[in-house]
C-alpha cells in the first residue's frame, strides 16, 4: 500500500511541476516585449538610419510594435529585415533576459554621390554597394554627374572588376575606383569636390579651389587610377606653387606617363 501512496505521491508532483512550468511558460509569452534598446553605429556624425526611422520601418513591416507579445516575436525575422535594409551592414538582434529585446547596427560609410541620366540621385558605399539617398541628411562625399545611366539597384555590387588588363569595366565600377581613391587620400579629397562623365566616356575632375578642369579620362582599375592621381599631385606640390592656381584652365593626366596643361 505504501508503494502506491508513493508512486501516487511522485506521480501527483511531477505533473504539478510540469503544470507550474507550464503556466509560467504561457504567462512568460504573453507578456509585452518592453522597448528595443537600440544601438547603431556609423563612422559619419550624421546617420542615414535613425532609432525612430529603424522601429517605424519594421512596425510598417508588422515584425515589431509596442504592443506585441513574446510569443509573437521572431527574432530572426527582425534580424533578416534589417539586414535587407540598404543602409545597414551589420545586424544582431537578440533577446535578453524578460522582455527586453536588443538590436545592434551598423552603418555603411557612403563615399560617393551619382546623379544619373534618369534624375535619380544614390550612394556609393566604401564596399561598393549601393545605398539610397537619405531624407535625414545628405552626405558630404564625392559628387558624380554627367553621362551616367547605371539605375539605383541595391543588389549590385560595384568595384568588384580590378583586373589590371580590363579596358572594359563599367562606369559604375569606375566611379568605385575614383571615389575610393580620394576617400583615403587626404591631399584629393579636400581638393576634389565634383566629377563629370562627358560624352567620350572621360571622367573630369573639378577642384574646390581655382579655376581649371582636370581630365582624368578612365579610371578601369585601381593601379591606373592610382598613377593618375600621383601624377596629378606632383603637379600640384611642384609645380602650382610656383606657377598658381588659376594660371591653367586645363590640367590632364588621361594619358600613360604624361601631365598636359592648357593656359
């Protein structure tokens, strides 16, 4: 008798722990998710993603609202979402202890601005993909105009193409080469403000200070663009201080091993 009152005993407490458990599991579900903490991370003062702009977007999306309950809630859902968004490089959402929810980003860092053929207006990223323009600020970069006709698609990846025997690469990824070129050298990019793409396909480089155009021609990989740049810099370092800036109305590095100056 006493064996039974036993396993009648355990019996009855095992399933009061699984009931306990059970009814602490469903009042742990349908609690509200507090506030997302957010943290986002740009190397720019000024941010294309605000916190405010980041929780409206996946409240659009229904993934995210002030009142949605643990159960509802699909972290990797979030994560994916805002990974796609094409501002952002790096995502980690993940769920605290409770009902607190924690999402890290981090920005992409634009280099350059395009104004296309189209009247479209879009950013270049230092990885070479394609960012939107943002309505919280306009990035202080590299402007491209002129002969441009590559549409604002955020799955393509430009910069790729860096053969150094390719004469055939697209514009986009020339654009690419420019920009990430005088993002990293402190000397062009405080002097490089603008750049053309005329009609011969030749890149023309407009200064901040004095009057004269600089053509560039082509820019297929990053050795050729390189060259032309320390060309162009040694013109300026030897040559400028002695003759002054506005004395040349041209200066042109597009061909191999030369410096071409028109008065």
């Amino acid at each position: 008798m006493k064996i039974w009152l036993k396993r009648i005993f355990w019996t009855l407490l095992i399933l009061g722990v699984f009931v306990v458990f059970y009814l602490a599991g469903q009042t742990e579900a349908n609690r509200i998710v507090n506030k997302p903490m957010v943290a986002i991370h740009s190397s720019d003062e000024n941010t294309f993603l605000t916190e405010q702009e980041l929780l409206k977007r996946l409240e659009f999306k229904i993934l995210l609202n002030k009142n949605m309950r643990l159960k509802s809630l699909r972290v990797q859902h979030l994560e994916h979402a805002i990974a796609l968004m094409p501002e952002v490089k790096e995502v980690n959402v993940f769920r605290e202890l409770g009902a607190n929810l924690q999402i890290d980003v981090t920005l992409r860092k634009p280099i350059a601005r395009i104004f296309n053929m189209q009247g479209e207006s879009y950013y270049i990223d230092q990885e070479g993909f394609m960012m939107n323009r943002s309505a919280l600020h306009t990035a202080r970069v590299l402007v491209f105009s002129g002969q441009i006709y590559q549409a604002y698609n955020p799955r393509i990846h430009c910069g790729f193409i860096n053969n150094n025997n390719l004469k055939s690469s697209k514009i986009i990824d020339q654009i690419f080469h420019i920009s990430n070129y005088v993002c990293n050298d402190p000397l062009m990019h405080r002097l490089i403000g603008q750049v053309y793409l005329d009609s011969k396909g030749d890149f023309i480089l407009i200064p901040v200070l004095g009057e004269q155009q600089i053509v560039f021609g082509s820019a297929h990989n990053d050795k050729e663009v390189a060259d032309k740049f320390e060309r162009l810099k040694h013109f300026y370092k030897e040559a400028l201080p002695h003759e002054g800036w506005n004395k040349y109305k041209e200066i042109s590095v597009k061909y191999e091993g030369q410096i071409v100056c028109r008065k």
